[in-house]
C-alpha cells in the first residue's frame, strides 16, 4: 500500500487496531528481557573483574588479569559462532544490519549467548546491536505463538516493535531509538541521508549565525525556546573552527579502526577457534600496557565504555594529555581488534572514543570541555555508523541541558565527519560485465 489513501484505510482498519494491541503487549516481554540481560551482564562484570580476584586472596585486581576472561570470551564467542543456527548474529564490523530482517527464533540462542560472553568478559563492544536482534527475534516468536499463518508483513512490523522496545531500554529514549534503527534500516532509501546532511549542517550554521547576531546586536534568537532557564554558554566562533578540526580529524581515525576490523576479520574466520582466543589476549594485552603505563584501571580499556563515559567525563582533569593519548591508542586498537571476531554493537566505544577524544583537545586554548566532548562523540560515531541524525541525538541528548546548547556544533563536527570518512572510504570494486561474443563475419572468398 503506497497511496494515502491505501495508507488511511489501513490506519482506520481492525486489523491495524490488533497490531498496536500486539506490539504493546510484546514490549513488556521484550523490555524486561533486555533489562534483566543488560542487569546480568553488568552482575557478571562486577563479580570476574572485582569480586573474584578478591575472593581468589587478592588485595585488588592484578595486572595480569584481564588475561583469562578475554582468552575464554575468544573461546566461547568462537563455539557459539561454529556450532549454533545464526553464527551468534551479525559481525560489528559491517555495522548496523537491521535491514535483513530479525533472526529466526532457533538463532537467538546463539545470539544471545555470544553477546553474553562478549560483554561480561571484557570485550571492546556494546550492547546495542544483540539487543535489537533480541527485540526482533522474541518479536517474531510472539507472533508465530499467537498466529502461526501470520503474514510476513505482521511480523516484520511486530519484529521492529520488539526491536524498538529493547533499544529504547538501553538508550534510555523512544525518540533516539526511533531515530537509531530509521536510520540504520534506511526506511527512507537510500537517498535520505544524502538529502537531509545538507539541510541538517545548514540548520547548524543557521543556529550558530542566530546565536551570533543575537550577541552582536541584543535583538533575540527569535527562535522558540522556553524562556529564564539557567544560561549555559553559547558557541563561539573558536569553537565552530574547532567542529570542523574535530570533524576531519575523527574521520581518518575511525576509518583506520574499521580498517583493522575488516583486515582481521577473513584471517578471523579461517581459523576461528584459534585466532578468537588470541583476538582476546591481544584485548587484554592492550589493557595491560594502559594500566601499566598510566596506574589507571584496565576497565578504562576494556568494555564498551557505555558505563565509564559519564565518570570519565567528570573526572577527566585528572588525566594527563599522555594518558588520554595511551587511552585512544589502546582503546581503538582493541575496538578494531574485537569488530573482527566478537560479537556486539558499535555504538558505546566511538562514543567512548570520541568523548575521550575530545577532552584531549579541550587541553588547548578555545575549546571547552562539554563542547569539545559532544562534538568528539558525534564525529567518532557518525564514522563507525554511518547515521548522521543518530550521531547528533547521541552526542547531545546525553549530555542533557549542555548538550542542547552545544547542538550547533554537533551538527557540523558531524557533517565534516560524515563527509569526510565517505571519501576515505573505498568505493566498491564495479560489477564484471560479460564482455560482447565476437560477432562472426563470412570468410572472404578467394
């Protein structure tokens, strides 16, 4: 159905009524699913990197640690890949892939275990991705439950309600969730991102000339806005020439972190049971080297980063600029290494990144460290994802009332990012034509 009015009767039918009615009850399942496997991983976390080495006659953690968690989440990742339906979902490597549909109920085993050991041993990748295959899939299972001959149709749009569901839970947003996997599933084909970039980086640059005018002449943004709300700084024009720096600079390190990802990942598959392990020590060797070069924790390092950002923004001062340097060499080394085998999201380590990124370059004049912070995530995200809208909704929502005011600069950081990693990125190789037959012509006569 593609006319409006094809559209409006489908709206007014009964049928349309007992699909929301279906998709509001599978967002109760589904919800507490992903909040009770987000809840056990974070307990597993706590209990191998805290409570074990206590328990074990340790004072804290030792050095070495890291070493054991991330050799057996190689070893178990690469089982689960080998041995279960559906190779425990899509690799991060090639980004979001929700639009191939939800896995198949028999493949959420493997899903969901491969995410599991991912996550609560230390790998460098988020939750994301396993949480909207967990939505799609117990989605799918809910309609098969209720109506075994349910169209395709029923279920694909059921599965996506399971879908939204579960990342909403983790975002903590319906509205950046929403916006997430519109995106990532390209609901508005493929030409939508190429349209809607130009007009979000000229809202950018509009917002910033208004802010500009209004404390130039004192006549008032005349934009909607809530009035005597507790004033944070505005964008200054060092701080748009910083967007642009942040926004180029991101795009070469995220393209050299997905780079890796891409190498390792065929000398991956080849010798799975072998290379997953060592993909893991060489994780925990890059913790190592951080914690024993800074006397930081090695969690700085491993992990998604989801959990640590925060923390590490308020207590960034304490960093010294070669730390923070270590801490992006070390992170992104163990990010690209953990796309090429693992299993898990994206998302949180550009974030982690990015944020990390930022407070680096608000140690140099003009550039505060909120503003610097936002812009590092948007950019570092929107290379590793591909989703401009998402990457803006992401580096300002986060950051509450600081992070709306910093948007303008957001929305450019992200554009030149954008831009940029598009043109670092290889174009794909032209499909072989069939060269023509040779056309047979008549001999001539002697």
């Amino acid at each position: 159905m593609t006319t409006p009015a094809d559209a409006l009767a489908l709206l007014r039918s009964r049928s349309y009524v007992a699909l929301l009615v279906l998709a509001a009850i599978i967002g109760v399942p589904v919800s507490a699913a992903a909040y009770f496997f987000l809840a056990l991983v974070s307990k597993l976390q706590g209990w191998i990197f805290t409570d074990l080495p206590r328990t074990l006659g340790f004072h804290g953690e030792p050095l070495w640690w890291p070493i054991p968690p991330l050799v057996l989440a190689g070893l178990l990742v690469a089982l689960t890949i080998r041995y279960l339906p559906g190779q425990g979902g899509h690799s991060p490597a090639d980004g979001f892939k929700v639009g191939e549909g939800p896995p198949a109920p028999i493949e959420l085993p493997g899903v969901v275990l491969a995410a599991l050991a991912t996550l609560s041993l230390g790998v460098v990748l988020g939750p994301e991705a396993p949480m909207i295959a967990l939505g799609g899939g117990l989605g799918v299972l809910a309609v098969r439950l209720v109506k075994r001959d349910a169209p395709p149709r029923t279920s694909t749009v059921v599965a996506a309600a399971g879908s939204f569901a579960a990342i909403s839970t983790l975002l903590g947003s319906p509205l950046l969730g929403a916006f997430l996997l519109m995106e990532a599933s390209g609901l508005g084909g493929a030409m939508l991102e190429l349209v809607l970039v130009p007009g979000l980086l000229a809202a950018g640059i509009g917002s910033l000339v208004f802010i500009g005018l209004d404390a130039w002449t004192g006549l008032g943004t005349f934009s909607l806005a809530i009035p005597h709300l507790p004033r944070v700084g505005s964008p200054t024009a060092a701080e748009f020439g910083w967007a642009l720096v942040i926004g180029v600079a991101a795009a070469p390190l995220g393209a050299a972190i997905r780079w890796l990802g891409l190498f390792l990942r065929p000398h991956v598959e080849r010798r799975m049971l072998l290379a997953t392990p060592v993909l893991g020590l060489a994780v925990a060797g890059l913790a190592i080297a951080f914690a024993a070069g800074t006397g930081k924790g090695s969690a700085e390092v491993l992990f998604s980063g989801q959990s640590a950002l925060g923390p590490f923004i308020t207590s960034s001062a304490r960093y010294t600029v070669g730390a923070l340097l270590l801490l992006i060499a070390c992170k992104g080394l163990a990010y690209g290494a953990s796309l090429s085998g693992f299993r898990g999201g994206p998302t949180f380590p550009a974030m982690f990144i990015g944020g990390v990124g930022g407070a680096l370059l608000s140690h140099l004049p003009g550039l505060p460290l909120v503003d610097g912070v936002a812009m590092g995530i948007g950019a570092m995200t929107v290379v590793m994802l591909r989703l401009p809208l998402t990457s803006v909704l992401l580096a300002t929502l986060l950051l509450s009332s600081d992070g709306l005011q910093v948007m303008p600069l957001a929305i450019v950081a992200v554009a030149v990012a954008y831009v940029v990693s598009a043109r670092l990125t290889p174009s794909p190789a032209p499909a072989a034509t069939p060269s023509p037959a040779p056309v047979a012509t008549p001999r001539e006569s002697s």
